[in-house]
C-alpha cells in the first residue's frame, strides 16, 4: 500500500460518509450510522465508544461523530427530542474535556489511543467498503422502468391478445404469455440464529477445562485466569454476533462475568485463603513499642495511640513515629491523640477510607491528609501511618 492508497481511502471515506439515521438513535445517531455505513450491529459501536471512554477519548470521539455526519433528510424530529439536543452536546462536552483532562500523557496519553481508533476505522473501511447504506457522495441506483416492445407500426406486439386475469388493465402486454399465478407461499420463518446457545456452550466447556487445571494447579488464588477465560470466549462471541446481527443474548452475561472478574482481582484471594481470621488489638504506649509493620491476612486490626508519648526532649530533634499496617480482607480501625501532628495515607481496594470528618469510597479509594490537630500548632513528634487494605474500611478517629 503506497500514499496514494492511502488518500485515495480517506477520500472515499469522507465521500461516503454516512449520515445519522432519524430511527434507531440513543443519542445523536453516531453508532447507528456508522453500523449502518458497514453493515455492523451497532451495539458493536456503542460497546467500542464505551471502550473508548476508558481511555478519555470516548466523549470527544462522539462529538467528533455528532458534527463531522450529517443528518439524515426526512421529517423534522419531535420539537420535545429537540430540545434535548443541545443539554445532550453539553453533557458530552464536559465527559470528553473530563475524560481528555484525566488522561495522563505518559507513554502516549490521548495519542495512542486516537491512532488506535483510526487504524480500526481505516482497515474497517477496506475491508467492508461496499456494504452499508449509500454516502452523501455515492448515491444510490434508480431501478430502470420496464419497457413494453413494440411493433414495426408502433403498435405493441400483443395487440389484440386477451390479457391474462393478472393483468386485467393489459399494462404489461410484454408478459402476457406468462402462465397464471399461483398461491403465494407461505414466507419460511427466519432461522434462529445460534451464536448466543453455541457461544455459552463454548464458555462452559472451557471454564469447566480451566476450573480443573486450577484446582489442581493452587485453586482459589487463581480463580480472576478462570474469568479471563469465560471473558474471551464470551467477547469472541460478541464480535461474531456483531457481524451476523445476533448474540444480544449474550451482552447481560458477559457484564456479569464482568463484574466478577473486577471482584476477583480487587479481592486480596491469596490472603483470604492464607488462613483463620484474626483479630489484632493494638495499644503501644511508646515509640518503641510501635512496630514498624502490622499484617493482618483476615480480619480487623484496631490500633489505639492516644496514649503514645509524643513529647520531645529539649535540644532532641524531632523524629517521626512511623508505622505502616497491611490489611487483606477486613476493617482497620486507628485512635490518634486529639493534638497529635499526622500524617495519613489509606487506600482501600474495595471498600472505604476515612480521618476524621474526610472520606472517600468506592473502588480504589484513597485519602492523603496532613493535620496539625485540634491545636493547629505543630508540636510534639508527628504520626506517620500508612494504611493499604485488599477489601474493607480504613477508619482514624481522633480521640
């Protein structure tokens, strides 16, 4: 392929392009119009826009759709879904400016993503060029109307031939010597398309196959290969039914394969195996008695600090008390002096962490906080601690 393959395809590409259907859009028509142009299932298209979002760019993409297709010509839309319209274009500005300003522009950032999506709209276009709907610069044929053969006077050559019952009018004498019709048949049903039944049958087999290596091989830490698996089986399918416009069947049970995949890998698995749950209550009353390190594989740890001597002798320098708990499946709970100086970081896989009046949740949640205390004066040695829990909440009270 040289440049002028190149120009020659993004130039059919801009004539050809389709315009946005007024029937069957979620938003604007984007994802219709381009399933249509290629004769793709459009929930292919809107899973590919989803996917793009992930990366920052799914918004502006969309966009990008909304004003580059033209509208398709018919009847003016409903003055109600018109109204929408505007509201719909600035919430997808202010998705595609968040998703574009949270991308970081490490290792290509929003680059590598857009070469991505070009190179797979490129190829989709030499592959399935000549399918689809026509494009503003390819319209479409107009069939020629049928012509009634005459004479040598002009005169049509069945004249005077008593047309057939189909044709009493005899507006189509050219076919007169056509027999009569028949009953018309019954239209068969259509078949059934077995992209949804085949594709569960293929992911059952193979995540029973894979079960059974597993166990033999460590059992439950390995248990997020087992869902990768039933997620390759499961989009394979997708990618076929979007192709034969089949295999919706299949959209609900690969979200739920989905979730429990995420589950899988957010929850600490090796360490909720590793062994009984136990429950750590801590007190040390100097910085000696802290340990640099608490590990607990299940269950909660309570650390209690309020009676930790801080003070700091006169002409001594001033060291932190640090000390770092690791939690896999469980609560942590910590008591600090009212007035102590802290330093917090807590991250939680999955599940919530707080200081105080601040708190964050959700997946991966994480909370930094520097606090001078109650007295907002810096005094005494200050509190370093450093919470990372698999599955569960990270809790510090000031008491």
């Amino acid at each position: 392929m040289n440049g002028s393959d190149v120009h020659s395809t993004l130039r059919e590409m801009w004539d050809t392009r389709p315009a946005r259907p007024r029937e069957g859009r979620q938003i604007a028509g984007v994802a219709a119009a381009i399933a249509r142009r290629y004769d793709i299932d459009p929930v292919l298209v809107r899973v590919g826009f989803v996917v793009a979002a992930f990366y920052g760019i799914g918004a502006a993409l969309y966009i990008a759709g909304w004003v580059l297709l033209p509208d398709e010509p018919g009847p003016a839309i409903s003055s109600g879904r018109r109204r929408l319209k505007p509201w719909l274009l600035i919430l997808l500005g202010v998705a595609a400016v968040a998703g574009l300003g949270g991308v970081s522009h490490s290792h290509g950032g929003v680059l590598l993503p857009l070469a991505a999506v070009a190179a797979l709209l490129f190829l989709l276009h030499r592959s399935r060029s000549g399918r689809g709907i026509a494009g503003p610069g390819r319209p479409a044929p107009t069939p020629e109307a049928p012509t009634t053969p005459t004479a040598a006077d002009g005169s049509p050559q069945n004249a005077g031939v008593t047309p057939p019952a189909w044709d009493p009018l005899g507006a189509a004498p050219f076919a007169w010597d056509l027999p009569e019709p028949g009953p018309v048949p019954a239209a068969a049903p259509p078949r059934r398309s077995r992209v949804t039944p085949v594709t569960l049958a293929v992911a059952l087999l193979a995540g029973g196959v894979t079960a059974l290596v597993l166990l033999a091989a460590g059992g439950l830490t390995d248990l997020p290969v087992l869902f990768g698996v039933l997620l390759s089986v499961l989009g394979g399918g997708l990618v076929v039914g979007a192709f034969t416009r089949s295999g919706r069947g299949l959209i609900p049970v690969a979200l739920l394969v989905g979730a429990l995949t995420w589950g899988a890998l957010a929850a600490p698995l090796d360490r909720i195996a590793a062994g009984p749950p136990q429950e750590l209550q801590l007190a040390p009353t100097t910085p000696a008695a802290l340990a640099p390190q608490y590990r607990n594989d299940v269950g909660s740890i309570e650390l209690d600090l309020r009676q930790m001597d801080l003070t700091v002798p006169a002409g001594a320098p001033v060291t932190p008390v640090a000390t770092s708990i690791d939690a896999g499946l469980g609560s942590v709970e910590i008591w600090v002096p009212r007035d102590a100086d802290v330093r917090f970081t807590g991250e939680s896989g999955l599940g919530s962490v707080e200081f105080d009046d601040q708190e964050n949740d959700g997946p991966g949640a994480k909370l930094s906080v520097n606090d001078l205390g109650a007295d907002g004066i810096a005094s005494g040695r200050p509190i370093v601690l450093d919470v990372h829990a698999g599955v569960g909440s990270v809790e510090v009270h000031r008491g």
